[in-house]
C-alpha cells in the first residue's frame, strides 16, 4: 500500500531515542529517560479545547536547536514514514522555532531540507516542507516570504498552526494573500480545536487549499441516512469545490483539544457524504500513531471498507501540493 503524508509535524514525530541522545549530550532536563516511559508521557493528553498546551513540543523543538540534531530528525522521519509505506510526504515545521541556539532561518531550513534530501536519496519516496507560521505569533508574513524563497528548496507549502482558539487565520491574511499568488501551497489548521467559523475564515478569507483537521464542518451540515448533508454556505463549499480535509484521527482523538472519540470520529461518515477527507498521523509520537495504524484504526472503529480504503488514497494524491498548484 503507497500511502502519502500530507499533515505531518516534524517536531511531532522524534523517535524517543533521539530526543534522549540529543538532551544528554546538552544537558537538557528530561523528564524521564526511559525511552518506553518518555513515549508514554509524550502520549498524555496535551490539551483542552480553549487551552491547547504545547508543552510536549516544547520538549521536542528543545532539542531541535543546530543543524546536526535538525537535520537528524528529518532524515530520521523520512526513514520512519517509508518503513512504514509512505511513498510521499510533506513534513511541517515552524522555522522560527528552532533560532534559540542563534541559527538563522535559512540554517534551519537549510538543515530540514537536506535531512529530507538524503532520506530520500537512502530509503526512497518523494518528500516536501510545508513551513508553519504560529498563529499566536506576529511574524507570519517573514515566514511566508521564507516559504517562497524556498520553493526550489524542498519547501511546498505554507501553515498556520499553534493555538487555534482566539487566534482566527484572517490575523494572517497578509502572508496568506502572499503564498496565494506565489507556487507555494496554502493549507490551515481549523476546526480541529475552534468551531466552523474558522474554517469559514480560512476558506473564504484566507483562500486555504486544503483545512489540516477541518472535522468541525459537521457543524454546517445536517446528519441523514447515514450522510452529512450540507445546511451552510462553507459546507456545501467545501463538498462541491472538494477541498480536501486533512483528517487526523487519533490525534483528534488523544489530544483532549477535540471533542471526538475513536468510536463517533465523524472521518468515514465525511468520506461517505462525498467529502475530500484524507487521513494523517499529525503527531506520530504525541498521538503514538502512523498512517498505516490511522487507516487500521478507520476500519476496526469507522467502518472503513475496501472501495473507501481506495478513495482515501486517492484523495491523498490528489489532495498533494504537487497536484493541487
Ligand atoms: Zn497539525
């Protein structure tokens, strides 16, 4: 099976070893060093709805500091994601967050992109960046211009990310407006935490691509002989324009930020109703998850079929920034 990872966090996805060799050979506090138990505290709830914690990212990205440890980190998810049958991939990460041990932007992109390059040059696949902007933060615009810089190296994509709630996508519509008319690809993390306004925001506003979660579009739809029927202008948008949604199950499910659970996650009743739904890890080590497990999980609680298996796929082809621009 070729699956492709289209909504992927870079700092979400460390193998607990590297985060151990990384901090002891700097010194930084862990808070346990045992990698089943430092998985195990990585897979506690991080969040509430109106208060999404990072904390656990703050662990991760501390030791994501020079270009040694970043450049390890994404050769090491490209090696993880091929292991586990993703041919294609774009993986996030917010540059301005890896600039503590003075390394400029470009370093830190730099040093992502060459992780990328010689994961693939020794496991395979095709692999892209996606460079998210922190919606909390007021420097989404230099983040764009960096997306643009770099779309010859390696980078695909732009992303609002962080804390959704309080912080709708139109805080950034400069930098939106910016990739929209460049090559770069625009996607936006809404309704995963904040209602279907935001996603109405990022779409209407914003003119995102494709809504990283988006599962909160139920909200503008009624729910009838098993089909969510769009009742909303943004709904019946995102149904007719097949604006794929970048639907992370478990995550949504784990993360205390959502209010679904593994048995009512609304993904293949979405697929169903003739929605672009697309399945992704976000966090392969905060949601202890992969995308063959995500897919797994679709047929052991949603049923998930065989034909629907085939769309999903389909839908992550098409839905690729390779595809979309
Ligand atoms: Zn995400």
């Amino acid at each position: 099976m070729e699956f492709s990872a289209l909504h992927e966090h870079l700092d979400g996805g460390l193998r607990a070893k590297t985060i151990i060799d990384i901090a002891t050979s700097k010194n930084i506090d862990l808070p346990l060093d045992d990698e089943k138990d430092l998985e195990n505290w990585f897979f506690e709830n991080i969040s509430t709805e109106k208060n999404q914690v990072f904390k656990k990212f703050e662990m991760t990205i501390s030791v994501m500091q020079d270009t040694d440890a970043i450049h390890r980190v994404a050769y090491e998810a490209i090696e993880d994601l091929v292991l586990d049958g993703v041919l294609y991939g774009e993986l996030r990460y917010a540059p301005l967050q890896h600039l503590k041990e003075k390394l400029s932007p470009q370093q830190v992109i730099d040093a992502v992109s060459q992780g990328v390059r010689d994961g693939e040059k020794d496991f395979g696949g095709e692999f892209h960046t996606i460079l998210c902007a922190m919606r909390q933060h007021q420097d989404s615009t230099e983040v764009a211009k960096l997306a643009i810089d770099n779309f010859n190296n390696k980078v695909i994509g732009f992303d609002l990310a962080g804390p959704e709630y309080n912080f709708p996508p139109s805080l950034h519509k400069d930098a939106c407006n910016l990739i929209s008319e460049s090559d770069i690809g625009l996607t936006i993390h809404a309704g995963e935490a904040a209602d279907i306004s935001y996603i109405e925001d990022a779409v209407f506003n914003c003119q995102a691509q494709r809504i990283g979660h988006g599962w909160q579009i139920i909200e503008g739809c009624i729910f009838k002989n098993g089909q969510y029927i769009p009742n909303s202008k943004i709904a019946q948008h995102v149904l007719d324009h097949e604006v794929p949604l970048e639907i992370c199950i478990s995550s949504n499910v784990k993360s205390g930020a959502s209010s679904v659970s593994i048995d009512n996650h609304p993904a293949i009743k979405l697929l169903k109703s003739g929605f672009k739904v697309t399945l992704n890890s976000d966090n392969r080590l905060m949601a202890k998850t992969k995308i063959s497990e995500e897919f797994k999980k679709a047929e052991n609680y949603l049923e998930l079929d065989g034909n629907l298996h085939s769309q999903l796929v389909k839908n992550a082809i098409d839905a690729r920034f390779t595809n979309l621009k």
